[in-house]
C-alpha cells in the first residue's frame, strides 16, 4: 500500500508539469505564428572602412537607393560606376551596373559627405520578397592612381 502512494505522487507531480510545460509550448507556438520572424527583416546596408552604408535605404520592385557617407577624413574619387550589386536571394534579381546615380558631384567624395547611390531598372524583385546582395564599391585616394575595392552587403524586404 505504501508503494502505491509514492506512485501516485509521482504521478502528480509528473502530470503537473507536463500539464505545464504543454501549455508553455502552446503559447510560444501562438507567438512564431503571430510574429512571423520573416516579417520583421529590416533594410541595411553594411560597408566597412572607409565608408558607413547604414544610415538609409529604400528598395521597391524596379530601384534599390542608398545612403553611404565617406568615413575615411580625407577627400576620396569614385569611378563612373562605382558600385555593383550580386543576389543571392532571390537569384533572378539584376539592377544593371549602368543605372546608378549619384546626388552631387560624380567623382569628388569629399571626407564627411553623404552620397545616395541609385540602382534603377532593377527586374526580378516582386513586392514582399527578401533580398540578400553583395555588394563592391571601388574608390581612390585623391592623390593615387589605385583603384581600391570594398566590400559589403544590402539586405532588407522589397516594399
């Protein structure tokens, strides 16, 4: 008689917590539903040194802009065309290398300024996709004669 007492303690206590811990992934069950995680992406920009791509972007079906500032102090030169875009998500996504603009001045990146870089004729980008990009930006020193690369990424959801 006293082994079937301990049995049913046990038993107790093992259905109040399974009682608990069912509802615990009930409610975060409720919640990844409710605050889909594939909703919440936000659009950035990531350049390293000598640039800062973080401050703005805009990305909608047919044109991606962004905001970069030049970060290095001194006065850089950017090519005519200066920065490309390789998807990886989704892979059919293309903004020709040909379609990007500038506000200001094209070549002169003066230390501290801030320069929107436009990619137009974009295809392949449907409202409510995520994008994932890699991007190359090339510059010079004023003084030089070499063309440097820096890499980065453009990530966010197509409005």
């Amino acid at each position: 008689m006293k082994n079937q007492k301990k049995g049913q303690a046990a038993m107790e206590f093992l259905m109040t917590y399974g009682w608990a811990i069912l509802a615990a992934i009930i409610v975060i069950a409720v919640i990844a539903i409710y605050f889909r995680p594939g909703s919440m992406v936000q659009n950035t920009v990531t350049i390293a040194a000598p640039f800062n791509g973080g401050t703005a972007i805009t990305i909608n079906s047919t044109m991606i802009a962004m905001e970069i500032s030049n970060n290095v102090g001194v006065n850089l030169d950017l090519p005519t065309n200066p920065m490309s875009l390789t998807f990886t998500s989704p892979t059919t996504a293309v903004c020709p290398i040909a379609s990007v603009t500038y506000t200001g001045e094209l070549t002169n990146f003066a230390a501290g300024e801030k320069k929107i870089i436009t990619f137009g004729s974009c295809t392949g980008l449907s409202s409510g996709d995520t994008i994932n990009a890699n991007s190359v930006i090339q510059y010079q020193y004023t003084d030089s004669a070499l063309v440097l690369q820096q890499r980065g990424s453009v990530s966010g959801k197509v409005a």
